[in-house]
C-alpha cells in the first residue's frame, strides 16, 4: 500500500518533468499519435466544473446554464462518479473554519471526548464522536486509522463539546452544505429528463432525526508505520451509502477505483468540493450514475503529516422509498433509512 501512495506521487512528478521537458523542446518533435497518448495520459481523471452558474450567491439559474451544467454533471456521473465543482459559494475560509474548530476537539485526551460517542444520544445513534479504530468501512480490513466527529442531529437537546464556537461552526458548514446539496440534486434530475421533484422530495426532512444525512468532520493522525497492522489504512475501501457526498479535504491521500479495478489518486483541489454519487442514487438511477469505492491510503514511512477531511454525506428521508426511476425493477425497492442502517452494521460490527 506504501509502494502504491508513492507510485502515484512518483506518476505525478513525471508527468510534471515530462510537461516541462515537451515545453521547452516544442511538443511538435513528436510525433502526431504520441503526442495523443501524452495528452490522454496528463488529462486528470477527475473532471472539474464551474459550478459558479448556481453558487450559493446566485437565487437561480437561467435554462441555457442549467443546460450546461446538467450535461456536464452528466457525463462525469455517468463515466467516473465523482466530479469536483468549483465556485459553488462554499468558500475556502468556511473549510478551514470548521477543520480548525473540529482539530482543536480532536487534540483532547480520549476521555474528553468520551462523553460525546457515537451511540450516546438517545435520538440519534449515529451522532458524535468515533475513536480511532472503531470503524472499518472495508469489513475485511483491520479498524480505520482515523477518528471522525458526526453531526447527524439538529435536535436542541443535544449535548455539544465545549469547545468555543464547535456548535455554531458546524451547524452553520450543515446548513451551507444542504443548501448546496440540494442545487446539485436539482440538476442531477434535470440531467435525466426528471421532475426535481422525485429527489428533492426525498430529502425534505435533513437536519432532523428522520433523516441520516451527516456532516463528518475527519482526523487522520500521524502513522507510526511500525504499529501499523497488515492490510490496515487511513479509510478502508468502500462506496458511500446515500444519495450524492460533498468532500472537502485538506491534502491528498483519497484514491477513487476506475471501472477497470485500478485505484487513482484524486488531487486536492484548494476551494472545490468533490461530489460523488452513491449507493442509493445509483439504485435510483438505474446504474447510470455510478457509486465508486474510494479509499484513503497510508502516508508513505517517514511522513507524519495528519490528514483532515470534512464529509457531507447526504441520505434520502428514512422513509423516502427508493425505487428505480425509469420504472425498471432492477434493484428492491428500499427504504433510505433501512438501507443505512444495513451499512452502519457491517461498518461498526454490529
């Protein structure tokens, strides 16, 4: 798993000097088929769009802009599954907000942070805080070396850290990223031919307790590469489970799987979000969005950077039923909350 973070590292560093190299010689001494395989080869495998049309800052959007956007989500949907959308409104100043608030709760000693465990809210198992190790989203894998901090609940009652400004950052960064969530369903469904409606019904109840969708603040710790178990990593292989995820990391170290089976290194992309469709919106589409696994590799022996992510992963109302949309009956018929529950008990063992 090493030697595979540093091929990648090692890929991109050639392909840099290979740049600079065909720049200053003139890419012409190639030749014609040559320099094709070239420009295949350096194009990024993750498309990028501006998703600045429909920013957060814009009430709406015109038809030819929904036109375009619609066709460009499209096809990255449909041949990779993950797409990263620029100028969407969410600025890089909010990010680093709420990485730096959530970093400060991550630093206590385990017992501060005990109180506030996943399964210690009566309303809503799936909030709080997720200890080092406790889950493997590869079941076949050793315990992920991460810890993650869920904001699943809304509800008032709540018990919140007491880290100045945590409750307030985050439920902020929530609402942001629901609001841009559902744009991008929006045009999901206009890229289909279908009425809004069929997704955007599904998740009018997100931020209470009859809807799973969650904001994941995520802390990868320094990697004592002598302690490390065989087959463990960062984040285990897997596929989300919902409808679409928004992903905002820190640096690098997230591969996505092509359709072939070879894992690609995704870059970090300073003030983009990363969109990628998951299990259920592929259900729902009938495969023709894709839910890819991904992974978050180990750092190679001697890096001792941490790694922060924030993960908004969005689930259809836990009594939306979700069905194939062209009328097909290709997968069950399946609840959004019966669905998430099966996945949260082969994630946590339980």
């Amino acid at each position: 798993m090493i030697a595979e973070r540093v091929r990648c590292h090692c890929w991109q560093l050639v392909c840099l000097l290979f740049v600079v190299i065909i720049t200053s010689c003139g890419l012409d001494i190639l030749c014609i088929p040559v320099q094709k395989h070239i420009l295949v080869l350096l194009k990024m495998s993750i498309p990028v769009v501006d998703f600045g049309a429909y920013s957060l800052s814009k009430e709406d959007v015109t038809d030819d802009q929904m036109r375009n956007l619609s066709k460009e989500l499209k096809t990255a949907f449909i041949e990779v599954g993950f797409v990263f959308l620029k100028n969407t409104g969410i600025t890089q100043e909010e990010v680093d907000g709420v990485m730096a608030i959530s970093k400060t709760f991550f630093l206590q000693p385990d017992e501060v942070k005990q109180p506030f465990s996943r399964k210690s809210f009566a309303n809503n198992p799936n909030h709080g805080w997720v200890s080092l190790e406790t889950e493997k989203l590869n079941p076949r894998r050793p315990g992920d070396l991460k810890e993650a901090f869920n904001y699943a609940s809304l509800h008032p009652d709540i018990k919140w850290p007491s880290v100045k400004g945590f409750q307030e950052i985050q439920t902020s960064f929530f609402q942001r990223c629901t609001e841009l969530s559902l744009r991008v369903l929006r045009v999901m469904a206009h890229s289909l031919g279908l009425n809004p409606e069929v997704f955007l019904s599904a998740h009018r109840l997100i931020g209470t307790d009859e809807n799973g969708t969650t904001l994941r603040s995520l802390y990868y710790p320094p990697v004592n590469h002598e302690k490390v178990k065989e087959g463990q990593l960062r984040c285990g292989e897997h596929s989300d489970y919902g409808s679409i995820t928004l992903l905002f990391s820190s640096s690098e170290g997230l591969q996505v799987r092509k359709r072939s089976g070879e894992f690609i290194c995704a870059p970090s992309v300073p003030g983009a979000a990363l969109i990628n469709v998951a299990d259920l919106m592929q259900r729902w589409t009938n495969d023709q969005f894709v839910s890819v696994r991904h992974r978050v590799v180990l750092p190679p022996a001697g890096d001792s950077r941490t790694r922060q992510s924030l993960a908004f992963f969005v689930q259809p109302d836990d009594e939306a039923l979700i069905t194939c949309c062209d009328g097909s009956n290709k997968y069950p018929p399946v609840t959004g909350g019966d669905y998430l529950m099966e996945r949260f008990n082969a994630s946590y063992g339980n």
